[in-house]
C-alpha cells in the first residue's frame, strides 16, 4: 500500500497520482456519468398522479413528508384504504418510508406485476435493437424472480437501472436488524447473480447472512435488508472515485434507518463503494445504529474513524488478495475516499477474514469473514475474531458494555 506524509513534496505526489488515476480510469473504462431519469418514467408518473390525488376528499400527503407523518397518515386509515392507495399508486406506497411495511411488500407485488407486463411487449417490439428486446427479455425475467413466492420488496424503482430492497426475516419483529449497502454496478439486473457469484450480488449478500445469523443465535429474532436502493457507480470509472453518488445514497439510506419499524439496534454492512456511502451517512444516522461495518473498503472519506462523527463501533475487514489494496488512499479535489479503513491508524476495529477469497468473497457461506459478521449483527461481540492487527477489538466491545 502507498503511504505519504505531508510534505510539500508528497503533496505535489498526491496531485499527480490523481491525475493519473483519472486518466488510467478514463482510458480503461470511459467516463460513467448518471444518467438524467426521463419525466415520463413510471416512477415520475406515478409521484405526479399521487400529488394529484385524493382520499375522502382531502389530498394526500406529500411523497417526501417525515417518516412519522406519513406513518400517522396511514394509522388513520381503514384497511380497504390502504389497499385502495397500494393498488392504485403502487410506485408510490412501495417507496413510502413511513409506511406500514407489509403494505408496502403489497404495493410493490402490484408495481413488478405491471412492471413485467411493460418489459414483456417491450421482448416484441420490433422499433428496438436486438440489444434493447433481450434487455427487456432479462429485466421481465428478474421481475418474475422478484414475484416469487416469500419474498419480501420493500422497495422497487424500475427506473433506468432501477433500485431494490429486499427484507429477510420479520422486519416489524426484529430484535436486530442488519442492512448490506453493496457497492458498483448495483442496479436490478445486478441484483443476484447466477452461480459461482451468488453471495457476490446485494440478495445473496443478505440470504448469506441472514442463515449466519441465525446459526450464531438461534434465539434471536433477527431481520437482514438487501439495500440496493441507491444509484451506484456503473464500473469502475470516475463516478467510483468520487463522492457525489455516495452523498445521494446516504440521503437515503438516513431516510430507509430513520423510518425502520420498532428499537431494534441496527448493523450496516457496507462493502466497496457502499463503505463510501456509510462513511459519508455515519455522522447523520439515528443512535440505533450501533455498529458499522466495511470490507474492500476505498475509504470511508474521512482521515480516521473519529472524523465519522458517529457513536457507532466501525468495525473493518480487507481479505490479502482483495484488489482494492492496491488502489491509493487519498483525497485530492474530491477524488479518491481517504484513509485506509483497516490501518491501525484509521481506528477501527479490525476484523479477521480467514478464507474469504478476494474482492467478491466476504459473504460466502462458511467463511471467517461471514462469521464475524454474523456476530457482530446478532451482538455476538465476544465471537468475533479479530485480525492479527488488532487482536482485542471484539473483547473491547465486551468490556464496553461490562462497564
């Protein structure tokens, strides 16, 4: 890994090392922006046609009102009501942040149904390219995946590359809730991958932990999200290596914590450029957050863990072949994510990985590093194993809550 002071001399290193770095990112990946959603999207359709609307007479509340006014809204309401609203907006009460959560696994059924029908004449229409029928064909395909039977989607946005969220476990009785915050190339299609990259995709991330956590403790009801619902880098081009993406994610992922259901404490597992989205969202996030964990992480845009701004443990994880070791832990002019996370200097607690396999590895079944994770969402703190660097940072947490 590269290290620098701060002398003059690194200084002037740092400039052109990122100025490198964007060359070497323009020359073998292009140059990724984020695509402008169109107004006749379904998702701008359908926010237009709820600020029009009306219940009883009276209009409805605002699509971006607080959490606790949209969730008073809807404890006014009969049954037939809220059934009424998901069926007739369900790009809208699927994405509520407020409303009653088995509402909105109702209202997003509703919206993948419709959206399936819409990528389904998309598969004839002959004004596409062959690439743009057999896009359809594979956007059809996933929704029908995501219309099975027990699942849970807790949000669902079909626009552009769209965005999810998937729960596993009873989210309105969980004692701990868990979130993975995957990083690029996050979009539906990419929302699971066939075999051997299962646990490298946000729902295989979450089934994966979801079993670990229950093998750690049994006795606890747990909950763990899939939380691919934020735009993420396309590949790993300029918009991996800046922040903005990052800052509009952790928007929502304050809104997704700030409106979970109950006092469960809350976990975040954040891999690759998600680390880069709970780094800049930690100082925001509601006290349930307890712990915060990265792994391959770039940085989480601050020099140290103090400089989070946050009550929460940061617990971080790096496997010895993951190729994001080699990329250099700077910030220059808003490019790069600062500090290494797994440096004894960040400050984090640094965990074991043991037989994780690289970058796309830390939630295979089976592994150290899954395991720990497990542990540190169920508060198995005393279980974790922690790296050779570090080889107290889980009996801390136990002597933590001892004093």
């Amino acid at each position: 890994m590269i290290s620098f002071d701060s002398s003059p001399t690194v200084a002037a290193w740092r400039a052109l090392l990122a100025v490198a770095v964007v060359f070497v990112m323009l020359a073998t990946t292009g140059w990724t922006a984020v695509r402008h959603e169109r107004s006749d999207e379904p998702r701008a359709a359908a926010l237009a046609a709820w600020a029009r609307g009306r219940l009883a007479g009276h209009p409805l509340p605002a699509a971006d009102a607080p959490p606790h006014r949209l969730a008073q809204f809807f404890a006014t309401l009969t049954s037939a009501q809220r059934t009424a609203l998901a069926n007739r907006y369900p790009l809208v009460v699927g994405n509520l942040n407020g409303a009653p959560i088995t509402l909105r696994y109702q209202a997003n059924r509703r919206a993948l149904v419709q959206a399936r029908e819409v990528e389904q004449k998309r598969t004839h229409d002959v004004r596409l390219s062959p690439d743009g029928r057999a896009e359809a064909f594979h956007r059809m395909d996933r929704f029908r995946s995501m219309l099975a039977n027990g699942r849970h989607i807790l949000a669902f946005d079909p626009t552009g590359r769209g965005r999810a969220a998937e729960v596993f476990g009873d989210l309105d009785r969980a004692e701990r809730i868990s979130v993975v915050v995957p990083g690029v190339d996050t979009g539906l299609l990419t929302l699971e991958r066939p075999a051997p990259m299962v646990n490298a995709a946000p729902v295989g991330m979450a089934k994966s932990l979801y079993a670990a956590e229950r093998a750690a403790r049994p006795g606890t009801r747990s909950a763990v999200i899939a939380w691919a619902d934020y735009t993420s880098p396309a590949g790993i081009g300029v918009d991996a290596a800046l922040g903005k993406l990052a800052e509009r994610g952790a928007v929502r992922l304050k809104a997704l914590v700030g409106a979970l259901p109950g006092k469960a404490p809350v976990s975040l597992f954040c891999h690759s450029y998600g680390s880069v989205l709970c780094g800049v969202a930690a100082h925001e996030l509601p006290a349930r957050v307890t712990d915060i964990a990265v792994a391959g992480s770039p940085g989480m845009r601050v020099e140290n863990a103090r400089q989070l701004r946050t009550d929460a443990r940061v617990w971080a994880m790096r496997d010895r072949g993951d190729w994001i070791e080699d990329v250099p832990n700077l910030e220059f002019g808003g490019l790069g994510h600062g500090a290494d996370p797994v440096d004894p200097g960040f400050g984090a607690r640094v965990v074991a990985t043991g037989d994780a396999v690289g970058h796309s590895g830390y939630f295979e079944p089976g592994t150290e590093s899954l395991s720990n994770f497990a542990a540190i969402g169920v508060g198995a703190y005393a279980s974790v194993s922690c790296a050779d660097a570090d080889s107290a940072c889980g009996h801390e947490v136990v002597r933590d809550h001892a004093a």
